[in-house]
C-alpha cells in the first residue's frame, strides 16, 4: 500500500487532532497545552525518543528505522497569531485574540501523521527526528532551536518543511532550488526637528520637508543602487507627522520594509538606507535616529535538496512546480536551512481565505498529503 | 484731568469685570452669559441704546455725543478658547475645557471702561457704537455681525479694535497701515491609491510616493511662484499614512496652512495648489481630494485712520510703532475693516504666557490703557 | 577529423579576412565594399546561391546539402561603429571616425569559415542559408531583412547568431532560454516653461523645478511599478537646461533609456513614463513634449533551440553556460528571433578591451571556435 | 537761473560727449581711452583737482566751493558691457563685442555736465569729489576704490550716485530708505558620482538622482527657512549633464543665483545650501564640489541721505517716489554706502530697450536732469 493511501486512512483521527489543536491557540513560546498535546500523541505511537523543552516549549521526538543510517530531520510549527478568529467554525478558536491563522495547527497535524506512520511502518533505515518549534510568527523560534543545538545534538542531515498554500490548487507542492522565501528587514526612521506655528516656518526646523526628501531619496535604493536582476524591493509603508493644520510638528517617522533573498541585496540595502537617512537628515538639519532591524534571513533552500524533495513530492502528489516563482515572505525554517542543508516546500490547500485572514481556516483534506510528503521523504532518503 | 487718569480710577472695577468675564468662559456664539453681564454693565453706564441679539449674542450699543456728528465703532470680541486653563488663578475659569486664553475678557473690558467713560463725560459730537461680537476664534462672529447689518444699520463710518499682546512692552501700542494680519487658509489634501502587501508594491498604487512628491512641489508656491518682495507661507503641517510596517496603505492625507496679505496671493497660493495636486496625482495615478478653505481675510488697516489711531495710542500711552511688521496671524475684525475703514492695534500687556496657552491670563493693568486708548480716540475723532 | 580541427585549419585564412574587413569599416547599410568581400568568398567556395541587395547590402547565400531537409539560418552582422580606432594595430581602420569596434567582423569571418567547411564537406541534408547583414548598430538591419521576406523567401526553419564576449574566458559561450538582450526605449523630453531674470521667478516659469520632480517621480517606475522579480531599467541620462547663472532658463530636456525583456514591463514602462511626464508637466504648468522612441525589441531565445545551441557549444569549445545571466544591451537578430526559433550565443574572447571602446580589436583566436560551431549546428540539426 | 535750466544749455555738448564714449566703449577695469576723455573735460572745465590712476583707470575730480566746508562725493561707472550693439545708431559702438548697453555712458556724462556747472558757479561752501569708476560690471570697481581710500583721502562725507532706468516714467526719480539694490551670490556645484552604461546603473554612482534631490532640497531654503516676510531669491539656474542616451554620466553641475537684502538673509542662505550640498551628496554617495561665491553686497541707502536725495529730486524734477520697491540686481555703489553715508537714486528715460540689451542706447534728454540733480545736491548740502 502506498504511502498515501495508507496514511488517507488516519484522515478522521488527524482532523480530530488539527481541530482540537484550533480551538486552543497559543502564541509566541507559549505553546505549552499545544506541546502537551503533541507529546501525547507520540508517546501513544511509540516514537522512541521525546525531548521536550527546547526553545521553551519546543519538541524534538526520534523515530528509529531498521538499522543504521543518516537522520533526517522533519519540520513543524506550533504557534497562533493574535488575530481574532471569524469563521465560525465549530472548531473556531476558543480565545479571543487568538487565532491558528496561519494554519501551523495543519502543519503539526502533517507531522503527527507522518510520525504515526513512521513510527508503524519503519521502512526505513537510520532516523527521524520531528522537530515541533514555537514561535515562527515574529519570534525565531526556529532560530532559538538550533541555538540551543538541535542539529549537532540529534545528528541531523538535512531538515525538511512544508507551509500550507491557500489558493493554490489543491494538493500541489511548489518550490524551487535556491531562495524561496525573502529576508524582511525592517527599518523606523525619526526625524526630529524643532516645532511651531505653521506661519512661521523659518523659526522652526520643520521636519517635514526632510521626510518627503528622505522618501524620495530611498526610492533609488532599488531604481538605482540595486542590480536590475537581482531582487530588492524597499517599501515605505507609513509616515506620520503632526496633529493640527496650523502647527509645524516637531517630528515626523516613517517605517520601510526590505526584502531581499541575498546577504548582498540585505547589505547594500542596509548601506544605503543608513547613508541616505543620514545624509538627507545632515541636509535639512534635522536629528534622525534609524533603527534598523534585521528580520529572518531569506529561506534558501539546497539545490539537491530541493529537487530531491520535489521528487517526492511529484510521487506523493502528481502535481508539484520544481521551479516555483519565489515568495517575497519570510519564515524562520531559513535559520535550519543555514544551520543543514534541505528543502521548503509549498503545498497547496485550495480555494479560501489567504493566511493571516481572520477568516482563514486550514483545509483538513491537505494534512494527509503533507504527511505522505514527509514519511515517503524519510523512505526515499533513508531507504530500509 | 486726562482721559487716562479718569480711567485709571476704574481699575479696581474694571479687575473685577474682567476676572468675573475671566472665570465665566463661552465658546463661539454661545456667549449669553457674557452678553448679559455686558448688557448690564452698559445699562448701568446709561448708554443710551442697547440692541442685543445680533449674531446670536453680539451687541451693539449707542452712546450719543453731545451734538450731531458721525459714529466711530469700537469693537471687542467676547469669545473664549476650548482649552483647559493651568493659570491656578483664583479668577480661573470654572469650567474645564474652556478658557480666556487669548484675553478677549481683557478687551471686553477696555470697552466697558471706555463706554463707562464715554457715557459719563460725553465730551464728543456724534456717536458711539460699542461693538461687542462673539464667535472670533475661528466662528467669523464678526463677519456674520457685518452680514447682519451691523455697519449700516447704526451708520458706523470708522471702526477700530485692540488686541492684547504679551510678551510686547506693557502699554505699547502696535499697528501699521495696510496689512497688519494675515489671511489663513486651510488645504486638506487625500490622496487614494490602491493598497496592498509591502512586498508586492506592483499590484497596489501606492500613495507615499506620490505624497512625498506632492509635499516637495508644493515647496516652489512660495520658492517659485510668488514675488519674492510679497509675503506667502505654504506649511504642511501634517501627513498620515499607514498603519502597519509590511503593509502599502490604500491613501495618505496632508494638511497645510497658506497665509498671505493680499487677495493676488491668497488667489496664487489656491491656483498653484489645485494645480499641483492635479498634477501629482495624475502623475502617480492616484485619485486626489482636496478640500482648499478659505479662512479670515487679511486685516487692512486703513492708512489715514492707522495713522490717527497710531497719534491717539501716542497721546496715551506715550509709547507707539505705527509701522510694526505684520503678524502672520488672522482675525475676523478683517470683515469689519472691509465694510468699513478703520485700524487695528495690538496693546503690549508685557511679560507672561502666550496667546493660546493654557497658563495665559490677561494682565489687568494692561485695561485702563486700552479703554483710555478707545476713549481719546472717540474725543479725538468726534471733537465736541 | 572534428569540425573544429578541420576549420582549424583555416585559421590564418581567417585572420587574413576579418583583418581585411577591419582595415575598411563600412557603416550602417552602406556596406558595399563589405558585402562585395564576403560575395567573392562565397563565390570561392563554391556556394549554391548568392542573393545581394537584400536590406540594401545584405546578402543571403544558399549551401545545399545531401539531401532533401529543412533550412537552418545562420546570421552574420557586417557593419561597424563611428569611432576612431586607438588600437595602433597594423590592420587598424584606414577610415578615421569608423572602426569595427564591436567585432562585426570577426561576426562576417566566423560565418565565411563556416560557410567554407560547409561548402567543402556538404556532411548535411537540407539546406543553409548564410545570412549577412548590414546596420546593427542601431540601423535595424535585421528587421529589414526579416520585412524583406529572408525567412519566408529562403524557408529558414531556424536561426543563429553569436556576438563576441570580450572578457568573457576564451573560448566559453554562454545562452540561455528565453530572453538574452533586453528591450532597449528611449524618451527624450523637453519641458518648457517661460525664461526670465534669475532674481524674478515668479514671472517665470521655471523648468527646472518641473524637471527635477519629473525624474523624482520616474523613480517610482522602477522602484514601485515594476514587478521586483522582473526586471526594468530606467536610467535618465541627460539632464540639460540654462545657460547662464543669473537666467532661469524656458526650458529643460532630458532623456531616459528604457531596458526590460518582457512585452509587459515595455508596455508598463512607457505607460508609466507618459503618465508621469502628463502629470508633472501639469503640476509645475510646462509644456511638455516626449518623444519616447522604441527601440529594438528583447532577444528572447527559444528554450528548445536554445538547449540545441549549447549542447553544439559543448561539444565544440566543452565550455558553455547554458543558463546564463541575461544581459541588457539589444540586438536586432531580436527580429529574427520573432519571425523563426533559434537562439543567440555569447562567445568569450578573453581579456581585452570592451566593446565600444576606441582600443577594441576582435581576437583573431575565436573565430575558428565560433565557425565550428555554425557549422556543427548544422551537421547535428540536419544529420546527413 | 534754476540749475536745470542752466545744465539744460550744456545739453547739445553733454549729448556729444555722450555719444563720443558710446561710440568708444571698454570694458572692465581698462577705461584708458575713457578715462583720458573725462580727464580733457575736466580740465577744460577747470577742476581743482584730477587725481587719475585710482583703482586702475579711476579717476577723482576736486571742485572747491567758496569757502570751507564738507566734501560731497558724486560717483558715476564708466565701463561698457560684452555685448555688440544692434541699435543701429550713428553713434552706435565702434567695437564689436563691446557696447555701453548698461547706459554708463550717461552716467559719465551727467557727472561731467554736474561738473562743469560747478566749476563754472561755486555756489557752494566745501568741495565736491566726482568719483569716476571702472569695472562696475561684475569688476568691484567701486570695491576697489573705496579699499584704495578714496573716501578716507579726500575726506569724502556723504556720497551719492545715480542710475538710468529705462521704462521708468522720463524723469521721475526712484529711491528709497534701506535696501534699494540687492547682495547678487552665485554659487556652483559639482557633483561626480561614477559613470557607466545606461543599462548597469548598480554598478555606477548616479549623479541624476543626487543632482535633482539636491535642487529638491534647495527650495526649502525659501520655503521654509526664509523669513517669509524678509526677502530672498535662491534661483538654480542651470543644470547640465549628460552627453549620450545610453550611458549614466559621471558628474553634473548646476549654478544658482541668490539675491538678499540683509547680511542675516546672505548668511542664512550660504550656511543652508552649504549644509544642503552636504547632506544631499552624502546621502548619494556622491563628492560635491561647491564653489559660493559672495558678489555685490545689498546696496543700502541711508535713510537721512535718501530722504534728502527725494528732496532734491523733486525740486529738480517734480516727479519723485522716495518709497520705491526694491529693485534684485545689484551694484557695486554698495561699496561707498559700506563706507560712506549717502544715497543710490534711479532716473527715468522713458520707453526704450531694457538694461544689458544689445537694442539699449541711453536716452540722451535724461543726462541734463541727472546732471542737475547732482549740482543741486551739492548746493543744498553744502549752501554758500
């Protein structure tokens, strides 16, 4: 029996497992009920090894194969966003404010079944380590688990992990060798000037005209300073300045996005942006203070990696874009794949509400697939 | 004896006029308890006509000379400020929220000394027509008493005004002729594009850019276009847009000041922005609303009657510039000097708090002088 | 003996006709002494057909095969540059202000050497068609040659070109799939406004300030029009207004070069540029004028041909990058590409100077590598 | 006999010494031919004293009045312009490339028409100096005089100067207390980024974009840190770059002009574009060469001078506004109001082509009035 056939029969139990791990989200490293829950159900499969604790309330659990061989290591996220969930599902979540928006309820309910397989089935050789990590959402959990030595102390190869796609077609895995996902770094900018009233500027040092000079000078960042065929995109997203028609402001603030995929792109657009704010705040007389925050860094997944999993992926699935266009997200799996080589993968769960909606749910008949992905990788690469 | 030596012996009465006006503080043209206590004052002086309810709550009121001739007005506004007064004065006001912060019981109370005055020594032919008008602070109380007739209906040939002035010597007079305040108008400026992700700012249209565009065009009105030997100021004084760092706002907002002295170019400043805008957002394909208010016009003096008044401030306070500079300010006493020829003087109260802040109080000492300016002048102008 | 060994054999021959074609640049479409070397070696070698005259000095030579087969289209450009050779070589231009500074001519040798071992071996069934053709350099030749029927007249099924690399490790070539050369716009835009004294702007209208806004704006093309995955280029290159430092002067141009790959950036590019030049123009009241001239269109090879053509390379030189970075200079064999599948080549010359440059010569080393590819492209498409 | 009508005999013979120095203009500091001609009028007319060689071709003429007394200064320039004429006139300029288009000629002949009256009537206690100058035009002559010490030399008092002004009602004087001619400063500069192809801009540093922020942020110096209701002109007049449509340039320059009143105005300006200059080429990466050079200071009557000045004006003319607007060119006369009191005076010609025009020719009938203006100065200051 094919793997995905046999795992399509765990579909009732896995549903179970997803929906009651929607209702009751939890955010950031605090994912302790959402640990709890997890290491129950892979004591009840009989996975050899459970580490809890990692990362605050990260798990590392480990499946032995028939003999010998490589570990591979296995992905998943834990945590909710602090959105107010609306779609009214049974299954909604039960805290206000928090929400499985992003559906890593999904992507722990794929690694609970391939745990469940793998755990029976033991086609393989060598080992599995499930990696269940808190605290993607802004918080670098990913970062934190490898930090605290997850790849050395289980021996790790290469790791592996997949993201729910909302309006791709159903069932189909993208990814692609190379970036796939973008580094985000963040930038506030605030100038500060002097303030007054709005019919005597010259008393004043008015910030305003030195935000909008600011504004126009970053646009050439990417029109000018960035290669036409690499990828940089600088956006700035808000300014605010003032709070009466008839006052000059005392300051003025701006926040940018920056996203690249190469530590080049990150570098000049970090250059560049300091010089900028710099040198336009030196020309208008204005105080600046810049803080300039680096984000996840690109998620870059290996050549042989990534086509080996799109591989798998086509038998798992039939339908799979080795060669996707890259998303200009972030996620913080990039810290693993700088720390081991390995692969991101897409897969698609159809028409709905895209992710970080509120009114966004996981599409339960995708969790059988990712599982088959996972537990047919660890076959391949690790063969019995 | 002296107009000013007669006056000086109101002061005592005219404090406790100004400081029961002082902790009684009404907005706009909600002014009845002012005008009652006005009203009642000017009965007891025996002025020999009261007509009340014009403009809501404004008064004029007649005192005959003692033969025929022209009538002088005289006005005071009577307004106060929604500002929450920190003075800690035992006369402050007693209701939060609303103060005497720009001293209009002060000139309520100058002309309630010169009215006393006038009414007991009538050493003048003619008429008086003691202007009282609520609503200056941004209600155009006296535009509305002119529109009501104000000037025509009591036969005003002249008419002059004070405004105190902290911070200029105690009891010098300032005017000059031509424009002594300016003209405010107003412009806010909605630009809307098409929101999206930070990420992804080819499929939005997005409105910082052309925000910042707009603000810096907007710099060559007064660079560019108006004469340099003329007086313009073009502030803007705000902008707002988005509200998350990853996420290009669907519009941005902007206000700006505009003040001038003359009608070319207050009429300038509105073609050159409507044109700019346009401009700006066709060029960045954003749609653009902008809401271009005309505020006060300019306050002209007359130069015949800015010269006499400048003589009589001369005779009674010994201290006079007759060709001050301008302020950049507006006033609505505007509309009275465009219905009628006539000048405005401020009247230095010496050191303290600005106008418009919430520590201001007017100085007492500072009322004899005004009313003795009000007073000499109506001797002056209408000899007996 | 492999191709490249028996054209190895013609390698002084070579050098002898392409340092012939050095000495006597010719420009644009007047290449008669040009087309009238290349009809006498054609003649030698005994080739089927010789077509003269096509796009006034482009010619089109048949060499037919053993047999029946499709028509593979091999193309030579023939013209050379305005510029006065510096090389000081012996076989330098005698023409001041024309040299072959591009390596046109080693284009018009590689394709005779090719043409010669055709000639001589016939190892091939269908037929060659040998297209030479004139003005390249901007004149567009190759369109010419596509309008006048070349393709449909001589039933080509596919066709080549190869452009010398300088500086590029000798002997490697590079493609790719899909676009190669860019797409290459040029605007030009005149502003005018109305001259006048430096120290009276405001009777002015003043370009200047109009021309900086515009090339602020056209930025944003670039920096938030264009998708960040796709690729835009545009470069203002010229900005020219005044003439005197106490002048405002009545007008400004500039222009602007204009570089994508794909149909959609072109279009958004000059939708844009339009927009944008409308838009300032009416903000600062100029008049604008915009010429916005397109150039030729991207050189987008054919995947499948493109594949061939560096497995042919591969085997000729065992040195090709057959996915090679996309450059964004133009070339008319654009137009051929349109009207047939085929593919362009780099081939690397080693060090030396760039194209262009005044010190530029071919590197006679090449031409056999690039004449062995022409002809082994033939041989494998059209197996005897 | 009034002075008018007296000088008005001399005017056939002041119209040929007009027309003489017309025919003969030079330029700058090389008024030899001038100089030699004023010198032969006046010592046919019997000066005192003829002091020649001051600042190069300057001259300095004595007439002592009957008695002791003050010594007055009468200053006329006596260069021409690089321009050819296209009057057409019989007197037009001899010498291509060299025209009195600025009317010093008539200058000149006012100040000898005064003198001759003088000498001839001594209706006056003291002495009169009649200062001749070159290099007016952009030479500082009168700079270099007053550092030469003619003031302290000949005991130089008051000094007074006149200049003819076309389109002016004929005869009707202009002047004013304070500034009656502007500070001219022009400043330049370069900005060299790194050139390259118009199609690699990453690889080059751009002086476009540098260049057209920086005009950008040039605005802000009138717009916002001008006292909007002090005077102040910052024109860029030129801004160049740029020789071909495909290739980045590797510097561009501009020139402005700026024009003040004030030494807080000049110094405000100065300090703003340096800091400007600055900020902006560090913000583009970009080295800025500015060269700001301080021209002409404001030309700035004496109050009690130029009120007299009016007076004598309108006994010689009857047409006289003491309260002209002030005019933004300049005037090296600034120099002897720095080290003299004294008063700058404009003179109607009526109708005709304007100042710097090659179509310019003095109006002869104007040089008689400003003759008599000179000598009723002198006989009113320094009365017999």
């Amino acid at each position: 029996m094919p793997v995905l056939n046999r795992i399509a029969g765990y579909a009732d139990q896995m549903k179970g497992w997803r929906r009651h791990l929607h209702s009751h989200p939890e955010l950031m490293f605090d994912c302790h009920q959402t640990a709890a829950f997890i290491v129950e159900r892979l004591r009840e499969f009989g996975v050899d090894e459970v580490h809890e604790g990692i990362a605050s309330t990260g798990i590392v659990a480990i499946i032995n194969g028939q003999g010998e061989g490589a570990t591979i290591g296995l992905r998943a996220d834990m945590d909710a966003l602090p959105i107010t969930e609306t779609t009214g599902a049974d299954h909604a979540s039960t805290i206000p404010g928090k929400a499985h928006s992003c559906g890593h309820d999904g992507h722990v309910t794929m690694l609970l079944g391939a745990a469940k397989y793998l755990a029976e089935t033991r086609r393989f050789s060598g080992r599995v380590a499930l990696i269940f990590q808190p605290a993607e959402e802004d918080g670098g959990g990913g970062e934190v688990m490898v930090r605290e030595g997850v790849m050395d102390r289980f021996g790790v190869k290469e790791v592996y992990g997949i993201h729910n796609a909302p309006n791709v077609p159903f069932g189909k895995f993208l990814t692609t060798p190379g970036p796939i996902l973008a580094a985000v770094d963040t930038a506030t900018v605030t100038l500060r000037g002097k303030g007054g009233h709005g019919a005597t500027p010259h008393v004043t040092i008015d910030p305003i005209p030195a935000m909008v000079s600011l504004v126009g000078a970053l646009q050439t960042i990417v029109s000018r300073n960035a290669p036409a065929q690499d990828v940089l995109v600088v956006s700035v997203t808000q300014i605010h300045s003032g709070s009466a028609s008839n006052i000059i402001p005392e300051d003025a603030w701006m926040t940018a996005t920056i996203r690249s995929f190469t530590p080049e792109m990150r570098d000049l657009a970090e250059r560049r942006f300091r010089e900028i704010v710099a040198g336009q705040a030196a020309s208008f007389g204005v105080e600046a203070v810049l803080d300039y925050e680096r984000g996840y860094p690109p998620t870059v997944n290996h050549p042989k990696q990534a086509e080996f999993a799109a591989q798998v992926a086509l038998e798992v699935s039939g339908n799979v874009d080795p060669d996707s266009p890259r998303e200009m997200a972030a996620e913080d799996f990039a810290y693993m794949l700088q720390a081991r080589p390995g692969a991101y993968l897409f897969l698609g769960t159809g028409p709905g509400a895209g992710l970080h909606q509120a009114a966004f749910d996981f599409n339960d008949e995708a969790a059988p697939i990712g599982a088959s992905f996972f537990a047919r990788l660890v076959e391949r690469a690790l063969p019995a």
